[in-house]
C-alpha cells in the first residue's frame, strides 16, 4: 500500500508542478501581453482572428473576413426571401379575394340569364297571346274591332295591329276617328311595321 500511496503523491506533484510551473505564468503571461496590446492601441481581437486563421485547429473558433462576408450576405438573402414570402401570402390573399369576387359575380350572371331567358319565355307567351288575340280580331266587326282597339293602351294596340293583315288593319282604322286612326299609323311607322 505504501508504493500505491507513492505513486499517487508522485503523480499529484507533476499535476501540481504542470499548474504552477506552466499554465498559471502563460496565462498570466498572455493577461499581460493582451492588457499591454490594449493600452498600446492595437485591437488584440482583430488582431487574434488575423492570425489565428493560420493556425489549423484555432481556425476554425476565429471566423474569417470571407466567412463574415458570408453570413452577412446569408442574413441579407434570408431577408429577402422573408419579404418575398411576406408578398407572395400578401398576393394569395388578394387571390382569394379576387376569386371571390369573381364566383360573386359569375353568380350574378346566372341570375341574370335565368332573368332574361324567363324574360324571353314571357315575352314568348305574350307574343303568342297577341297572335290569338289579333285572330280574333279578324272573326269580329271592323266596326266592333276599331271600338275595342281604341281602348286598348297604344302599345298594346299597336302589337295587336301588326299581326293583323293589311286589309283587316286597314277596315279597322277606316272605322275609328281620324285622330286615333292617325295616332295608330303614326306608331306604326314609327315602329318599322
């Protein structure tokens, strides 16, 4: 036991004597040297990196120019592409609005030609009601005719006058007075028929 006792002292003073020999004067040794750099003026940091790029194993704890270059133009990068995405989430907002306004509107549209084709059924209808009416005008009195045409309202009159031929149209205004017979011309003409 007492050599496992020797053996250990002995190991402890190399420990001891590495400490106090070596590593507390070179660190003292480089606090002096970096606070005299200081106070000379010399930016010991730079300084450091400059050199310790040389050196293959502390080169990799200094960043290098080139590196700091490079990380500042990875920052500048990831900027610009946090902004362009920014824009693009803008843009498809503005899409999706945009889409919305255009189902809005297509469903505007649908109305509206659902309107207009029930519109033209009507008018289909209504026209095809002119046409019995006006043939049952040519079964009736030109005299009889000319007194109910003359109370119709002149639009409808009118429609009900051009379906008639010419010579029906012709008996029932040569049975009306002269003002209303020459009203109904006049809208005939002045509708093309």
């Amino acid at each position: 036991m007492a050599k496992t006792y020797d053996e250990e002292s002995k190991q402890t003073n190399k420990v001891q004597w590495f400490f106090f020999v070596i590593f507390i004067p070179a660190l003292f040794a480089i606090a002096l040297t970096w606070i005299v750099m200081t106070i000379a003026g010399i930016n010991v940091g730079d300084w450091a990196s400059k050199h310790a790029a040389d050196v293959p194993v502390i080169s990799s704890v200094f960043p290098t120019d080139n590196e700091k270059e490079q990380e500042e133009l990875i920052g500048q990068l990831q900027h610009t592409l946090d902004e362009k995405e920014a824009k693009i989430q803008q843009l498809e907002q503005e899409k999706a609005g945009l889409n919305a306004n255009i189902d809005e509107l297509e469903h505007q549209v649908g109305d509206l030609e659902a309107k207009l084709t029930k519109a033209e059924d009507t008018d289909e209808e209504q026209e095809a009601q002119v046409k019995q009416i006006s043939s049952s005008f040519r079964e009736v009195d030109p005299e009889q005719a000319a007194a109910i045409i003359k109370n119709l309202d002149q639009p409808v009159a009118v429609t009900v006058l051009v379906n008639l031929s010419a010579n029906e149209r012709g008996a029932i205004l040569g049975e009306m007075e002269p003002k209303d017979a020459a009203k109904l011309t006049s809208l005939l003409l002045t509708n093309g028929n």
